[in-house]
C-alpha cells in the first residue's frame, strides 16, 4: 500500500481509533458507576442506614472526577509538547490497569480500611486517565478530519461514551441474573477483570494511527507552546470558564440519566435492578443510533444553532421522563428516559468539535482538557450526589430532581449563546482589520 493510500486513510482510522479508544475508557468508567450505585456501598462502605453508604459509595464515584482536572493539566501539556499520540497510549494502559485492579479488590470485611482506602487510590488513578484521555481522543479525530468535517469526525470520540455504556450494561446484566451472594462475592468483578482484554484490543488499534497533522505541523515549525496551561490562563481563561459552563449538561446529564437513575428507580420507585439496567441498555443504543445523526444535522446547521436547539430540548425534557418512570413499567420508562437522553446526547455528540474549534492549535489540547474535566469535576461529580440528596430531602416528589436537570441544561444554554456571541465579535473585529489592511 502506497503512503499516499495510508493518509489519505488517516481521517478514517484515526476516527475509528478515537471511538474504540474512548470506548474502553468510558467502559471501565461506567462499570465503576454502576457498581457504585449497586455494590460498593453495602462492601466497602457497610452501614446500617442505606442511604449512608450510598452516599459513601457515590463520594468515592465523585472523586475520580475531581482527579479529572488533574489528568486533563497533566496529559494535556503532554500532548501540546510532545504529541496527542504519546499521551494517549498512555492514559489508555492506566485505565485499563486501574480497572482490572479494582476487579482484584478485596472487600471491608476482608481487610477493614484498606479496602475503602485501596478504592479510592484506584479511583483517582482512573480519573487523572479519563482527564487525560478525552481531549486527545477528540483532537485525534478532529485534526485528521477532512476541511470542513471536525464537527463530524470529533463527534466518534463522543460516540465511545454511549458504546462503553452498552458494553457495561451488557456486562452487569449478565452478573446480575446471578443470585445475591455469588453477585457481592465474586459476580460483580467479572466486567472488571474482562477490562484486560479491551487494553490489548485498544493498544493495538492505536498504534496503527499517525500522528496529528496539525500538531506535526507546529512541531516541524518549532511553534509548540513551551507552557501551554500558562498560555491558557494568560489569554483565554475566559474562554476556558465559558467552555467549562457550555459542556454542563452534556457531562451532568449522563450520570443523571445512568448512574443517578439507577439509585432513584431501585430505592424509590421499587424497580428491581434487573428492569432498571434492562430499561438503560435500551436507552443507550438509542443514544448510540442518535448521536452520528445529531452531528450530521449539525454540520448542515450550524453548531452553535444546532446546540442551542439542543440545550433548550434538554432543559423541558425531564418533566415527562420522570412521568413516564414513575410508572414502573417497561415501555413508558424507556420511551421518558429516552426523551432526555436523545436531548442531552445530541447536545453531546456536537460540543466536542464546537469548543476545540473555539482554540488555537498549540494550547488546543490543555484548553479543552481542562474546561471539559473542571466541568467533569463539578458536573459530573456531584450530580448522583445532589440527585441522591433532592431524593432523600423530598421523597416521593420528582419535581425537585427535574428542576435540578433544568438548571443543568439552562447553564450550558446560556453558555453557548456567549460563545457564540463571542466568535461573531471576533469575525466581525478580524472582517473589518482585513478591510482597513486592504485600503
């Protein structure tokens, strides 16, 4: 095969690797998730109140993300200064190690302390990974896009997110059929264990895609960012704190709709684990079948109006999701379920290629890590923990969780409308400096 056949395959394999790459990555994520609102507690964080270690369970959940800063600073300094590639195959071996440890974990009544302990090393460990991981991924996909096509190729890096979700629910359904005590022993460390084998899968995959062009380019130039974050802060923090605001509800609205939904429906709407992880697989590839088509609709409208759309969608969408689930049947649960995260994941699927576009390419790797992971941090991080007290607080009211939701879709709103603002002042001031050179 010709050099010149193998790049101009690039664009395609390198979108390819983006969505098995994070694939992996958001697996080893979510399966921590789930096992959080299922079997950490009652292991690890043993209580004789419920809602306590359930409370433990989804700390410890949240503090791999606030790791995520962490990783998003580290890696994306590395990938500014010595290539997206590097940094990349690196945060994919500590996720996948990280994961299969956690599967080798033994529980409180083994080794008392340690064991809560050893979780949350581990955990943090995941979290400085999937910081690191995510800005890479989306710049690999997006800078060996075609002209034109960064919204669409950037979008498969988000597409790993809802194919990681499915790979996790398919894992845990198939240890839960399982009876109680064989699930807490040794069940639930199957998807854990099954994360080595993704490792490999994902390593190899990775080596076959080059380098990012851009990024090449500015190496061969010597025009790499010596401190990139330093650059960030010193020029574009404003962009970062909007950036931060406008990936809200496509960060929060995942573990609301999964991790925190699970929680909600098995303690207080009495839905066995079984339905509920059932009812989320079929929202997922739903998710899964929307996002591609969320980002071509993008790519012909515009994304900043496209998302605009999104967000609005999003802020409404969680009154009749929680009607229908308060129903506690099947089909209503999925179709309200569904509702929200067709909403939210549209919104997902095109923020990626909006905010990477939004800097320059040498500090593009450390900007959009840190927004995005800062966002994680907060956003993400916090919201099964919210949802889990708002429950508690008002029980047998949903109201207050769907306001939560809104509130979380109305920040990304108002957040895109400043962005875009911003970018047309921008072209206007740069339209009119062409003008003035031209007389």
């Amino acid at each position: 095969m010709s050099t010149q056949q193998t790049t101009a395959r690039q664009p395609v394999r390198a979108a390819a690797a983006a969505f098995i790459g994070t694939m992996i990555e958001w697996y080893d994520f979510y399966i921590y998730a789930t096992a959080a609102a299922l079997v950490f507690g009652e292991l690890y964080f043993p209580s004789e109140d419920r809602f306590v270690s359930t409370m433990a369970s989804f700390a410890t959940f949240a503090v791999g993300f606030f790791a995520r800063p962490l990783g998003g600073l580290i890696f994306g300094h590395l990938g500014d200064r010595i290539g997206r590639k590097k940094a990349l195959m690196t945060t994919l071996m500590m996720m996948g190690v990280a994961t299969v440890c956690v599967g080798l974990l033994p529980s409180y009544s083994k080794v008392g302390l340690l064991a809560p302990a050893l979780l949350v090393l581990l955990r943090v460990v995941q979290g400085v990974a999937v910081g690191g991981e995510w800005g890479g991924a989306v710049l690999m996909a997006g800078e060996h896009a075609p002209a034109g096509r960064r919204t669409f190729f950037a979008s498969f890096a988000q597409l790993g997110s809802p194919a990681g979700l499915i790979l996790s629910l398919l894992a845990f359904r198939s240890v839960t059929s399982l009876d109680k005590a064989d699930f807490l022993s040794w069940g639930w460390r199957l998807p854990f264990l099954v994360s080595a084998v993704l490792l490999v899968v994902g390593i190899m995959i990775r080596l076959g895609v080059n380098e990012s062009p851009e990024f090449e380019k500015l190496k061969e130039q010597s025009r790499t960012a010596k401190l990139p974050i330093a650059e960030v802060f010193h020029s574009a923090w404003g962009l970062v704190l909007l950036c931060i605001g406008a990936n809200t509800i496509g960060i929060a609205g995942v573990y609301f709709t999964n991790t925190f939904m699970i929680a909600y429906t098995t303690q207080y709407v009495g839905i066995t684990r079984s339905l509920i992880l059932d009812c989320l697989f079929a929202v997922a590839i739903i998710q899964f079948l929307s996002q591609p088509i969320a980002a071509w609709l993008a790519e012909r409208m515009g994304g900043a109006r496209f998302l605009k759309c999104a967000a609005l969608a999003a802020m409404v969408s969680p009154y009749p999701m929680f009607v229908l689930v308060q129903s506690g049947q099947v089909v209503p649960m999925v179709i309200g379920i569904a509702i929200a995260v067709v909403c939210m994941a549209s919104f997902y699927s095109v923020i990626a290629g909006f905010v990477s576009g939004v800097f320059p390419t040498r500090v593009r790797y450390s900007a959009i890590s840190l927004a995005y992971q800062v966002c994680g941090a907060v956003a993400g991080g916090l919201t099964p923990l919210v949802g889990t007290w708002l429950a508690h607080r008002y029980a047998g009211q949903w109201w207050p969780l769907a306001v939560f939701y809104t509130c979380l879709a109305g920040v990304s709103l108002v957040c895109i409308v400043a962005l875009d603002a911003r970018r047309a002042a921008q072209a206007h001031d740069e339209t009119a400096a062409e003008a003035l050179s031209s007389h």
